[in-house]
C-alpha cells in the first residue's frame, strides 16, 4: 500500500507501531523482570535505551518528511565545465540525460521515481517504509535511522534474552508455563561492458571508504550521528575518481546510462 510522498501510509504506522511494541517489551517487561526498574543498573539501562527509542523516532521522522532533492529549474548541463569530469550519457545515440517526463535535463545520479513522479538528485531507492525516495538530501538520515534500529534491536535482544534467562528457575526447564511471558543500474551495465572489453572496471563515483563516508555524513566527524542536514555538494555535481588538479587539463570520461 503506497501514498504520496509525506503522506501517513500503512507501512508507515507499522514500523512506529514494532518500535512502540520493542520499547514497552523491553523497557516495561524485560529491565524490570531482570534488573528491575529500583535498581541504578536497571534505570540507566532503561534511560539508555529511551534515548536509542527516542534517536530512532526522530531520525525516521526525518527521513520519512524530508524531501529527497529536487532538480533546480531550467537546469541544463555544462560539459564545458572543467570541475566536472564525468558526463552521463544515454545508452543510445549519446546524447545528454533528459528526462521526457519531467522535460528537463537530469544532473549525474538523478532518476526519475515513478511513485514519486518527478527526478531526485542521487536517487537510490523509492523505500516504502518512510514512503519517500532515498536520494541527496535525505540520504545520510536514512542511513542514521538505520544504524541507531540495528543498535537498538541487538541492545533489545540482549536485555530480553537475559530477562528470560533469569526469570527461569534453575529447577525448571525453559519451555515450562508461565504467566508473565511477554517477549546504478549504469554502475553494472559499466562494469558488464569494461569485463567484455577485457578492461578493469572502477565506478567513477567510488573515492573509497572515508571519503564516501564524508560524502554522505559529512566532514565533521562529530555531526555524523546527529540528524542535521550536512551532506557534502548541492545534488548536481559530485566528486570523483577522475578528478585531477586543476593545473592539468582533465578528461572527460562518459558513463553509460539508461
């Protein structure tokens, strides 16, 4: 079940409904069963993982009404530029990406998003969980959001496996009853075509692993995890692999596109 982007949906109310349900389960069923909530071990576990629950609501709050980019008004590519050394193509006949929907020319790593019907700069995916596009401006959020659930699921697990362990009876096996039981594509078309050529592939958006990073979370080390916007460039022009001091005239490389 899909809606428009920004909209309330389905998928929606069933992802903040499962961390309402692990929140109450672990806050309210696990910590008091195990370390109990008197206890200065079992309020510190119960304020810490509050604040992952609360880091998780925002963060998807966020990824879910922020708009993902869009392309700027009579935008029209310069491939006289010399900052920019990659030029996506089409496939056919070579001309520069245009977009016959949206009609206007598509910045490098723009798609057009069916759902969303229009062109987002740096689009990954259309994700129907926050019923919105992954793309330049709301690209590190998601990411955010997924890191801080992954942590929160395994802080969840440890404390509700331990609960049960301890609530156990060393006399008793655990299965006895109990009452209280709560628990691009141009990327690969490229790669496909240097491999036939007998050519070494390198994805020209690839600066490795630290400067991707900052590329997404941005330069500041400290701001990563904290859901400000402070993604690197506008959404229309990208570093890559091929950049070259400006002293050197650089070459124009042409990535295959659909």
């Amino acid at each position: 079940m899909g809606g428009r982007p920004g909209y309330l949906t389905l998928p929606i109310f069933s992802v903040v409904a499962a961390i309402g349900y692990v929140y109450y389960t672990t806050v309210f069923v696990a910590v008091p069963r195990w370390l109990g909530l008197s206890t200065a071990a079992g309020v510190a576990n119960a304020a810490a993982f509050t604040a992952l629950a609360a880091a998780c609501l925002a963060t998807y709050a966020v990824a879910v009404r922020r708009d993902p980019g869009r392309v700027p008004p009579g935008f029209v590519p310069d491939v006289e530029d010399a900052e920019s050394t990659v030029h996506e193509i089409k496939r056919k006949g070579g001309d520069l990406r245009y977009c016959q929907k949206c009609c206007h020319y598509k910045p490098p790593r723009a798609h057009h998003c069916r759902v969303c019907k229009r062109c987002v700069l740096k689009m990954d995916h259309h994700c129907i969980w926050i019923n919105n596009c992954v793309g330049h401006e709301n690209y590190k959020i998601f990411l955010v959001f997924v890191l801080y659930a992954v942590v929160a699921s395994f802080y969840a697990l440890i404390l509700i496996v331990g609960s049960v362990l301890h609530s156990v009876p060393k006399d008793e096996q655990p299965g006895s009853d109990s009452s209280r039981t709560s628990i691009y594509h141009e990327g690969v078309r490229a790669m496909w075509l240097a491999e036939k050529g007998g050519d070494l592939y390198h994805h020209p958006y690839d600066l490795g692993v630290y400067e991707n990073l900052i590329s997404v979370l941005g330069p500041n080390i400290f701001c990563w995890l904290c859901p400000v916007l402070n993604t690197v460039g506008n959404g229309l022009r990208y570093r890559t692999s091929y950049d070259i001091p400006v002293s050197t005239p650089p070459k124009k490389i042409a990535a295959h596109s659909q």
